[in-house]
C-alpha cells in the first residue's frame, strides 16, 4: 500500500507542476494531495504542521488564480472579453503544435476578446491583452513556484526515509 500511495503522490505533484499552466487542473492543489497522499503512508511521520501549512498556500493561491488575472485585466482597461479571450486562448494554444504556443495563444486571445467582443479599437485592445496577459503570466508564476516546492518538499521527504521506503 506504501510504495501505491507513494507512487500516486508523485504522480499527483508532477500533475500539479502540470496544472499551473492548463485552467481545468488546479495545479497547487492537487500537488498538495500528492503531499497528503506522501503523509499517509506508514513509512513518513504525519506532520500536521507541514500539511495544514501546505493546506493553507494552496488554497491562497488558488483564490489568488481567480482574482489576480482579473486585477492585471482591470488595471490595464479590459473587460471580461479578454479573460475570457485569454482562457480560451491559452487551451487552443495548449493544442497546438506551436513552440509556446500556450503564451501566443493567452495574449492573442486576450486581444480577439478585447477587439472583437468588446469593440475597442487596436491600441486600446492591445493595452487590455497586455494586462490580461500579465496577470495571466504572474498567476501562472505563483502556482508554478508553489507546485514546484510541493514536489520538493515530497522529494526531500522520500529521500529522507528512502531507507524505509526502499527496503519493502
């Protein structure tokens, strides 16, 4: 059961790492199940501490997902159109085979939102993807960071009891 919990918990924070760039998964959080999954096995000692701790960033970030992209929209003059246009953007751009293609999609995207939907004129559409797209890029920054320590805190953790877990 161990070396299953073990197994599901990695690949639970490698998903995390994963959904701070795609919408649908809600990458902090999942990377802390996989971290949850890593305290319920016999082998590590559970530490409350640790996981309320993790518990709590997770959840502030992924409220933070929701609110920072809609303040780098709003402070650069967009409307609703361009997160929209961004999201929307950012999955077709996840699709294709572009290099990148996920940053050229969230920016166009923001932009088609901005000056098709909204009828702004060019200059204007641009200034409102640009601010979509940062805030977009600053809330994909944060939830990589954290997922990134989630899995480092899995990976120290693994290897401190790697005796343990590898002897089964």
């Amino acid at each position: 059961m161990d070396t299953f919990l073990l197994i599901t918990g990695f690949l639970l924070t490698i998903i995390g790492i994963v959904g701070s760039f795609i919408p649908i998964l809600p990458g902090p959080p999942t990377g802390w199940a996989g971290l949850l999954l890593l305290y319920l096995t016999s082998v590590i000692p559970m530490d409350w501490w640790v996981l309320g701790i993790t518990l709590g960033i997770a959840i502030i970030i992924t409220i933070l997902d929701y609110i920072i992209p809609a303040i780098g929209t709003k402070k650069s003059g967009g409307s609703r159109y361009g997160m929209w246009g961004t999201t929307i953007g950012l999955i077709v751009g996840l699709l294709s085979p572009v290099p990148f293609g996920f940053l050229i999609g969230a920016f166009l995207g923001a932009f088609i939102g901005e000056m098709v939907f909204d009828g702004k004129d060019t200059s204007r559409a641009m200034k409102a993807a640009f601010g979509s797209f940062l805030g977009f890029l600053t809330s994909t920054f944060i939830k990589l960071t954290v997922s990134l320590i989630f899995l480092g805190l899995f990976i120290a953790k693994t290897l401190e009891y790697k005796d343990v877990f590898f002897s089964l």
